[in-house]
C-alpha cells in the first residue's frame, strides 16, 4: 500500500480557534455530529429547580463513523501527554 501523507491548511482567520464550554455529540445513519458550544450569558432559573444556560453553537463538525475510532484514539494520545505535561488527572 502507498504511504498516504496529508497537508492540512488552516486559514488565517480560524488560527485563534473559537472557545467552548462543551460539546453535544449525536449520530444519523451516516454521521457522527459534534456540536461545539458556548455560555452567552450566566446561568439564571427559570422554574423552581432547574438552572438554565443559554448557548449558542460555536462550530458543528459532521465526521463518517469509521472516523470516529481515529478521534477516540487522537483524544486519549492527547489527553495523556497533556496529563504528563501538567501533572493534572481528571476522570
């Protein structure tokens, strides 16, 4: 098998990224779909009980399923070195 080699450009205007506070992942019968969020305002109540926060989508990212193995795989390489690099563990 040829030896596959892929150059990724990123535009200069998403080299500052875009900041979120979590991530929804959901799947159709094709794709696997991140959607990236973001808090617009503090968190307030709405009813007795329930806390409410308001975000908007930041990003939404739709990968193929068998793509989705190699994410697992970048994410716990990634977690790891950034669990040496500071000493840091969350579970």
């Amino acid at each position: 098998m040829t030896e596959q080699r892929l150059n990724i450009n990123l535009p200069p205007d998403h080299h500052g990224g875009v900041f979120a506070d979590f991530v929804r992942a959901w799947h159709t019968k094709d794709a696997f779909v991140l959607d990236f969020a973001a808090l617009i305002q503090p968190p307030h109540s709405e009813t007795e009980g329930q806390v409410v926060l308001d975000a908007a989508v930041v990003g939404r990212v739709r990968i193929p399923p068998a793509q989705v193995f190699e994410l697992m795989k970048a994410l716990e390489t990634q977690l790891s070195a950034w669990e040496k690099e500071t000493g840091q563990r969350h579970s």
